[in-house]
C-alpha cells in the first residue's frame, strides 16, 4: 500500500509539474511575437519616412524646378551685358500727343547673348544730371520672351514719350530733358542717350511707357 500511494503521489507530482511547463512556454511563446511584432512596426516605421520623405524631396523639388525656372536664363547663353552691346535711338514716330521712340540693342561682342523683358528707361536733365519724374512703366502686352542676340544681331524695344504739356502745369512741374536714360533688360549698368524734350518733375503723373525688347532693329 505505501509503494502504490508513493507511485500515485509521484505521478500527481509529475503532471503538476508538466502542467505548469506547458503553461510557462505558452506564455513566453505568445509574448515573443507580441514583443517582436511592436519592435518591428516601430523601426519600419522609423526607417521608412524619411525614406519616404528624401523620396518626395528628390522627386518633386527637382520636378517643379524643372518646370518653372527662376530664372530665363538658367540654361544658354548668357545674358547681354551693358559694355558688349552698342546702344542707340531708331526709328521714331509721332501720335496724338506722344511720341514713339525705338531704342536699338546690338551686340557687339563675338559670342552670342540672350536679352529678356524690359529695359529700365527714365528722363534725365540738369547739371549734374539728375533724373525726371517717374521712370517708364512696362506695357504688359506682349508679355517677355528671351530673345537670342548672334554677333551683330538687334533687338529692341519702343518708348512711349506722352507730352508732358499735356498736364497742368502746376500738378506736372514742367522740366527740360537732354536724356534718355536706359538699363538693357537685367543690366546695373546704363547708356545715356541725348534726348530733348520736357518731362515732368512729379513722380505721380507717369509720362513714359515702355515695350518689351522684341527681335529685329526698329
């Protein structure tokens, strides 16, 4: 009797403890997983966006850059500096109160340049010479394009001269001018052009009007 008793406690024993090894894997098994499933969402997580935003930034900056260019001249010639250009009056021709005035843009060097949108043109008079009223406002049709300037070539652009006698002498201040003043198109270098008119000394009232530079001598 006391062998059998011992033989069943011992097997009671055994299962007990069976009981609780099954139970410790199972719950190192299912907290495993759950642990390395977190881990992994976590560093996917971390690695792929900034992988995701060097994508965008690579992909689309370029792309819009691409596609609208700060600046004309990005690609090409080089724009048309002030000394490599011979500046000069052409064609004029009159209108009810204005006139027009063609300026001429030729390069002069021996490689070819690019020119794009308005030259900066203002009357000048005096001694020292000191600029008139307001400075020419740009006609916005047609709108800019870039020109390309071979040796040789010309491009210009046409100044409308409204009369200052037209305003009130007392609103205008009238002022004779001996010159026009011009900045080639993205130029801080200027070219005076000897040009006798009168202008008015009051920057509100705005008597010049110029084109955008366009292929071809006027």
């Amino acid at each position: 009797m006391r062998h059998s008793g011992r033989r069943a406690y011992l097997a009671i024993l055994a299962g007990s403890l069976s009981i609780l090894a099954a139970a410790c894997g199972s719950s190192s098994s299912s907290g495993g997983p759950s642990s390395g499933s977190s881990g992994g969402q976590a560093s996917t997580s971390t690695s792929t966006a900034p992988g995701s935003g060097s994508a965008s930034a690579a992909g689309t900056t370029p792309a819009a850059g691409g596609s609208q260019p700060t600046s004309p001249h990005a690609a090409g010639p080089a724009p048309c500096a002030t000394t490599d250009m011979q500046v000069k009056l052409g064609a004029s021709s009159g209108a009810a109160g204005s006139v027009y005035q063609t300026i001429d843009f030729t390069n002069n060097s021996t490689t070819t340049c690019t020119l794009y949108g308005y030259p900066g043109v203002s009357l000048t008079g005096g001694s020292p010479p000191g600029q008139i009223g307001a400075a020419a406002v740009r006609n916005p049709s047609p709108g800019p394009r870039q020109i390309s300037l071979a040796p040789g070539a010309v491009a210009n652009a046409v100044v409308q001269v409204t009369f200052a006698g037209n305003y009130p002498a007392a609103t205008c201040g009238l002022t004779p001018a001996d010159a026009l003043l011009v900045y080639p198109p993205n130029q801080k270098a200027s070219v005076s052009l000897p040009y006798h008119t009168s202008g008015c000394s009051s920057t509100k009232i705005t008597i010049l009007h110029v084109s955008v530079v366009q292929s071809g001598a006027g």
